[in-house]
C-alpha cells in the first residue's frame, strides 16, 4: 500500500478537486483499492465525495448531540492522544465505497481535527528527549495506515494549506507528495516554503532519533516508529492549473508576468524539491489541469467525480467534450504517478 499527499503551501490551486477526481480516477478505471483520509479542518474533501445531504446528515445529525457525529471521522482515530494517551484507535472503519460514486473509501474529517495541532506540536517539542512517546504521537498516521495496510492499495490524504504541526504529521507519515501549482507567484513562494520547512524539521526528526538511539537502543523498534524517512524521497512532481489569459483583440494571451511565472516554474521545482525527489530521471511536471468553469458546481450537485459526469447529471452542450477532455488529462496524470509508485 502506497500512500500519497497533494500539498501545496498556496490554497485555491484546485487541490481537493484534483485529489478528488485522480482518486476517483484510480478506483473505477484503475480498480484499485482507494482509501482518501481528510486531515483538513475545513472538509472540503469529505463534502465533495458524499456531497451536502449526507455531509449535512454526517455533521448536523437530526437528533442527538449535535457535537458528535453518528459516522467516526478522522478525530476518533487520535481520540485517545487527546485522552492524553500516546496511541491511535486503529479500530476505526472508513465509509464504503458504496455510498458515493466516486469508488473509494472514506476517513471523513472533522472540524475539531484543528484542536489535534496542539497535542502534535507537544509530541514534536519531545523529539529531542529520545523519548519514545512524542514519536509515537508524531507517527499517528502511520500507525493507523499500517493497521488498514492489507485492506487498500492506495491511499490519498488531502490537507489544508497549511505549513504546520497537522500537515507535518501527515507528510510524515506519507510516502509520496504531489505538488500542485497554480500560475502566480504565491504557488512558486509555495515551492520554496515547503523545501525550507521540510528540510528544518526531518532534520529535526532524525536528530531525535540519534538521541533515542543513544538513550534506549532499538527503544523504538517495539512501537514500528519509523527510523527512516520515505517523504525524504517522495516527491513525484508537480501539476499546473491553468489560468485564464486575458482577452485582446478577440484573442485569449498569456500577459507577460504570467509568461515569466510559467517558464520559472520547472526552474524553481528543481532548485528547491528535486532534493526530495522520488525519481530524478522522470520530469517533474505531471501535467496541466484545466479550468473547468460549469463542471465543478455541476459535479458537486450530482455527488460524483467529474470524470464520471453523464448527461443524467446534467452535462449539455459543450460540457461533454469539457468533461471527456479533463478525463483524459486526469488519466494521463493518474497514469504518471502509477509509473511514480
């Protein structure tokens, strides 16, 4: 079982709907066994793939405790570290892939998932003190991912933009990142945020793990806390959404800064994440993703992947050849992280 996070330090990139759709993707034309984890506060992913009845009857349930959900979420998962253990509730079962037409399993999130950074970021303070607790804590995710390995292929986690305790803990525990880009600047600053953070704390990890080693020789070894790093070696490249060129005479073109963004992009994913490259010998750039205009709230209101959208769902006119079109991009991008993997 592979597991994969789309992390870009810049939001409005189209992250969640990418995840969204390449998991789909992998599920009904790959057949793959998919779980998708939300680990953003925010939910976007988990209301994208049950759409807003369920999302509603899942967070808002009509009698009882309107604090508590009726379905566990991502939040039951480290319940007991916010119990004030240092393990998991590996017992926890994701949605099925039979109530949504995307084909893949769900670990919902939740919006108290945020209250969980607080409890990260007093496991991290630890590292230092070899102590075996705070890697316990730190490794949440991949305690739960190994205790649901044999029951998937593959795993997408979507997370929020966000360079802190919460998505550190999930890249982590992740073996493979995909970064998606948009065309302006903030989306390049992204790039280099993400290489000077992560580059600070996996240092920060294995001298932790020096000082555990000195401490308590092979201490860790009863707890499967990971002594080596797959994210180190987990970035498979970058996508790109386009933009919206400005019109002149009639005609749709890239204005100059946009031009010049664009041709720094492959320039700057080499300087700063080819450290972290999963395959240096395979190009950085996955793909482009379009936009998609009308398809986005059309998908969200049938409760179904754009790759799966069908005149039933309301696709008329040009929508058909928009929605075959960002099929086969989809295809061909899933197909690239398949050769990744």
């Amino acid at each position: 079982m592979k597991s994969i996070c789309f992390f870009n330090n810049k939001g409005g990139v189209g992250k969640t709907t990418l995840t969204g759709n390449i998991a789909a993707y992998f599920a009904i034309e790959q057949q793959k066994r998919v779980l998708v984890i939300d680990c953003d506060p925010q939910c976007n992913i988990t209301q994208f793939i049950l759409g807003d009845v369920k999302t509603i009857d899942l967070y808002w349930p009509e009698k009882g405790n309107k604090e508590e959900t009726k379905t566990k979420t991502i939040l039951d998962i480290v319940d007991p570290i916010l119990s004030g253990d240092a393990d998991i509730n590996s017992r926890v079962r994701p949605l099925r892939s039979s109530i949504n037409r995307f084909g893949v399993d769900l670990i919902p999130g939740h919006p108290r998932f945020s209250t969980f950074e607080d409890e990260l970021s007093s496991a991290w303070a630890e590292l230092p003190t070899g102590k075996a607790g705070g890697f316990r804590v730190s490794n949440w995710l991949r305690s739960y991912l190994r205790a649901v390995e044999d029951d998937y292929d593959i795993v997408f986690i979507d997370v929020s933009p966000s360079l802190g305790a919460l998505n550190r803990s999930v890249l982590l525990s992740s073996d493979y990142f995909v970064a998606p880009l948009g065309a302006d600047a903030f989306s390049v600053l992204g790039i280099r945020n993400i290489s000077r953070w992560m580059n600070s704390w996996t240092d920060y990890y294995e001298v932790g793990l020096e000082q555990s080693e000195r401490l308590n020789p092979s201490g860790l070894n009863r707890y499967e806390i990971l002594t080596s790093l797959p994210i180190k070696r987990g970035f498979l490249g970058f996508t790109l959404q386009q933009y919206i060129a400005k019109a002149k005479e009639g005609v749709r073109r890239p204005t100059k800064a946009y031009e010049r963004i664009l041709a720094d992009i492959p320039d700057e994913v080499d300087t700063f994440l080819s450290g972290f490259a999963a395959h240096s010998d395979l190009p950085f750039h996955l793909g482009d993703v379009p936009n998609l205009y009308s398809l986005i709230p059309l998908a969200q209101s049938a409760n179904a992947p754009i790759i799966a959208l069908e005149a039933r769902d309301g696709l008329v006119g040009s929508q058909f050849s928009q929605a075959s079109r960002y099929r086969e991009i989809i295809g061909d991008l899933a197909e690239a992280i398949s050769e990744r993997v």
